[in-house]
C-alpha cells in the first residue's frame, strides 16, 4: 500500500499493484503520524516534515479505501506498545 500511495502522491499509477492489492487485504492497520519535533531527514527519509506530511495524509486515505486504520498516538515507545497491543486484542 505504500507504494502505491507514494506512486499516486507522485502521480503515477502501476496497475500490477492496485490489483494486488484488492486481492490481499489488511485486517489492522496502524499509522504514525511524522512529529516535527522530531523529524529528521537522512538517507532513507529524504522528504522535508512538510512533505512527509503530506505523503502521510495520503497514506491515510489511500489506507481507508482499504478498511479501517488506527492512528497512533505521539507516545513513549512503552506507551505506544501497550497502545497497539490493547487494540490487537479487542
């Protein structure tokens, strides 16, 4: 999914992938959202906060044409695995 959200932000559209898609779905999806505090850019995270941004509010939507997703709180590393894990088991 994050290939094709990062194609479509991109305008581009592989087809191969929307259809492979639509053949194997997720049953839970977490998201995290980019904290400017502290972002970083380095050499596998190339995009400005801004467009990091932006990239992740498309992530959300093209996620949601999927099923639901959860977003993740800006918690402590503990707090953040107790969070996904009380989900995981309701």
């Amino acid at each position: 999914m994050d290939i094709v959200a990062y194609l479509h932000y991109k305008n581009t559209t592989v087809v191969e992938w929307e259809h492979a898609l639509k053949m194997h779905r997720y049953d839970l999806v977490f998201m995290v959202a980019p904290v400017e505090e502290i972002y970083q850019k380095d050499n596998l995270r190339m995009e400005s906060f801004e467009h990091a941004t932006i990239l992740h509010q498309r992530l959300v939507e093209e996620y949601k044409l999927l099923g639901p997703i959860i977003e993740v709180p800006f918690l402590s590393p503990e707090e953040r695995v107790k969070f996904i894990l009380n989900h995981c088991h309701e």
